[in-house]
C-alpha cells in the first residue's frame, strides 16, 4: 500500500475552501491519508488556520501553505471584486510557484506529492498533474447540475444560445435530458459580473479540459439527490454531503468567522419547530430597502427568529436608528448575531425553517436536518440550488420580487405561513435527510465512493 501526499488547492472563495478542509480533514482523520498539503491564498491564511479543526495529530497530516498572490495592501473585507482582482492579477501566476513547490518536494527522499487534488472552477491544475505525473482529482463543490450543465458550453455557442465572450443571445428554457431539470438561459450567470464576466466564463469554460485530464471527479453531493444528472455524467462521482459529515463540534472545519455560541442558549429557550433561522453566508449583500423590508417581514410573522446579520451585508449606508427600534419592537423573540454556529443551529429542535441565499453548503447542511427552505437567491449557482429547492425536491417556496427586483414584508409573512402550515415541504425535508444521512453511512452511496478514491489514492 502506498503512502500518499495530496497537494490540496481550492478557489478562493468561502463556499470553495470549507467543503475542501472538509474532505481534506475527512481524509486525514477518517481514511488515513498521511499527508496533505492545503494551498490557499496569504490573505485567507489566518481565516483557513482557524477553520481548520484542532483535532489532536490533524497538524501532523494537513499543513497549512500560503502562497503570495494577488494585489498588495488589500485585505479581505474587501468589496467582492478584491477576489477577482485578485485572481486576474495573481491567481495566474500560482502555476509556476505550484510547479516549484512540487519539484521541492518530490526532490526529497520521502513524503513525495503523489495527487493534486482541486477545485474544479481552476483549470491548470489538472495540466501540471499530468505535466509532472502524478494523480489527478478535480472537486466541484457545487451541485452537479451546474456542473454539467457548464460542461454544455460548446454546445450552447454551436447552438447560438451564447457568444464566444458568453453573452446570452438566446433566452429559451434549456433541458439536458429527458430527466433532468428544466432551467433558463438566464441561470448561466456568469454576464452579472460585471468587468469580471470574461474571467469568470473563462473559468466555466475551462471544465471540459479539467473534466478529461483528472483521473477522478468528485462532487459535494449525492445521487439520491441530483440522480438524473449524475446519470448523464458518470465520471462526476457524489460523495456529500461533506458538511453533513461531521456532527460534533469538534470535528468540523469551515468556521471562518467568530461564532456568538449564546444563540445557542437562546434557542434552548424557544418552542419546539417554531424559530425562523435568517442566514445569508458571506457573500450575499442586501440594499437598505431590501434590508428592511425583510426587518418589517420578520416582524410581521410574529414568530421568533433567528437572524445573522453580517457587518458588511448592507451595500448601501444601514440606518442604526431604524435597527435599534425595530429590536426595541420585536423583543426577545428575535435574535441578531453577527455570526452563528451554522451546524448546531440547523441540528436544534427549535427551528422551524431557514431563510436563504440557496449557497450550497446551506442547502446540504438544511436539508441533512430535515428543514424546509424559504429561498431568497441572487446569482450563480443559488438560482440552480433554488430550482431544485422549490421545483424539483419541492421542501421549499421561493419569494416573488415587485418590478423584478423588491421583496416585500409581507410576500415574506406569506411565504413563512404556507410553509410553515404545509405538512408537504417538512415531510419532504425530512425523507431527504433520511436518504443524505443514509449515503454518507458505512455501505451508502456516497461512502462508498470516497472510500474508493481512498483505495486509489493509496495505490
């Protein structure tokens, strides 16, 4: 049996580096993988460094490794375009410093990198695997839909569905196959960014090429799930969810943000099914009309809730005033952190339903614990995971916009009663779970398959 050393290398984004601590802390602790190495960007060291889990001997067999990229004097609270500027002025130029590290290493007489194992949005990877020979595994943490469904780019510029540059040209709904999900044109969202547009369509693009040099392709999702597509794409290989892996605090990784651990109490506090939970991950922002309509709409259900309200989350100048009354009027039955412990809160008995951006991590780590969702997408991928939420699992309602754009407080009342007075979407929530949980069990799908990537690995 060999002794492998996998060289780990995420997108630098939160939902792209947490499920790959994961899988890379699953594969230390769980599966005896004796070496790895984890690449990420300077700027994201001290955030990776407290995500990862302390587990006693998990320093032994994952090192932490920054590389200087990107534009200097920047730091991570900055506007989201930072991570683009950063990408296109340095994430680049990681090739080569890759490359270097690999012959450093290799040049030793043990602990040799023996797979690269990435994100699949970066395409280079895959090509110095094949350069230097060694393994190769591509990771997409996204759902598989979105996956295949970007593998179809050719065919869309053949069809004259988008241009060469990735405009649209075509609105039309698209299906892949009989089986699969039937979505629009305009989930193919990489024209909402902006100036970044090319480089993102770059990266969309790029995944035929890593699809065939990795020799493997693995993806944060399971066949229970997204069957249809998995089907139609067999060398993509579901072994999540990952986030769903680990129960116990002590064991999971992706806390990039200090935690108010009181929230915990205050649930403990609240009826059984009965707290609303309002998370928005770390890169969904709001408008101060959308902020406070959605103020207005929790106040207006007159349930208790739940509501993480990042420092950053309002693009435009919050009115304190505004916040301070309406936590005067709302009391104690509702709860504002700057940060929660997603995973123990989404495990409570007191939630009744999680209010969303539709990230994927959030839909897997919801839906392993059996909660309905109430869907509040924008870009990317959540209007893919939106889809499936409330058209295909149907364990979900997505809200209705004023002029395209508005959610009003009381489309979220609304919304938060038929869901909450529906026995459909929690009965469904719930046979999900039981499947997620059921797959990544020794002897499931999902387990069955990380496990022979394992037996790969150690080949």
């Amino acid at each position: 049996m060999g002794n492998p050393h996998v060289l780990v290398i995420p997108f630098p984004a939160h939902g792209h580096i947490t499920p790959l601590l994961e899988l890379s802390q699953c594969l230390a602790l769980k599966h005896g993988i004796s070496k790895i190495t984890f690449l990420y960007p300077e700027n994201y060291h001290q955030l990776v460094k407290h995500a990862l889990a302390t587990e006693e001997g998990i320093a032994d067999r994952i090192r932490l490794l920054s590389i200087p990229v990107g534009p200097k004097n920047s730091s991570l609270e900055d506007a989201s375009d930072y991570r683009w500027k950063m990408i296109d002025d340095g994430y680049f130029s990681m090739p080569e410093k890759v490359k270097e590290l690999i012959e450093q290493v290799n040049a030793a007489d043990s602990d040799k990198i023996t797979c690269i194992l990435a994100d699949q949005i970066l395409g280079w990877p895959m090509e110095i695997a094949k350069e230097k020979g060694i393994q190769g595994a591509i990771f997409s943490a996204t759902a598989a839909l979105l996956f295949v469904v970007r593998l179809c780019i050719p065919m869309f510029i053949d069809d004259g569905i988008i241009d060469n540059d990735g405009n649209i040209t075509k609105e039309q709904m698209l299906k892949l196959s009989p089986s699969m999900p039937t979505v629009h044109t305009s989930y193919l969202t990489w024209p909402s960014f902006g100036k970044w547009q090319k480089l993102f369509f770059e990266f969309a693009y790029t995944k035929n090429k890593s699809l065939q040099l990795a020799d493997w392709a693995l993806c944060n999702s399971t066949y229970e799930l997204e069957h249809a597509t998995f089907d139609t794409q067999p060398k993509l290989t579901p072994i999540g969810p990952l986030l769903a892996s680990n129960s116990s605090r002590e064991n999971s990784s992706g806390n990039f943000r200090p935690e108010d651990l009181a929230c915990l109490k205050w649930l403990d506090q609240q009826p059984p099914q009965s707290v609303i939970y309002v998370a928005f991950g770390t890169t969904a922002f709001l408008d101060g009309s959308e902020f406070q309509e959605l103020a207005m709409g929790l106040e207006l259900t007159n349930r208790p809730f739940l509501w993480v309200v990042r420092s950053d989350i309002v693009t435009s100048n919050a009115n304190d005033a505004y916040l301070q009354g309406f936590k005067d009027r709302v009391g104690s039955r509702g709860l504002i952190v700057s940060w929660a412990p997603q995973q123990e809160v989404l495990q409570h008995h007191s939630i009744a339903c999680v209010l969303f951006h539709c990230g994927w991590n959030s839909t897997l780590e919801a839906l392993s614990n059996g909660i309905p969702l109430l869907c509040w997408s924008d870009f990317a991928d959540q209007l893919f995971n939106e889809n499936y939420i409330c058209n295909v699992w149907e364990v979900g309602l997505q809200f209705n916009q004023v002029d395209g754009k508005l959610i009003t407080r009381e489309e979220i009342k609304n919304k938060v009663e038929e869901l909450l007075s529906s026995e459909k979407y929690k009965a469904n929530a719930l046979d999900l779970k039981k499947k997620l949980r059921n797959s990544i069990k020794e002897g499931g799908f999902s387990y069955n398959n990380l496990r022979s990537f394992v037996e790969w690995l150690k080949i």
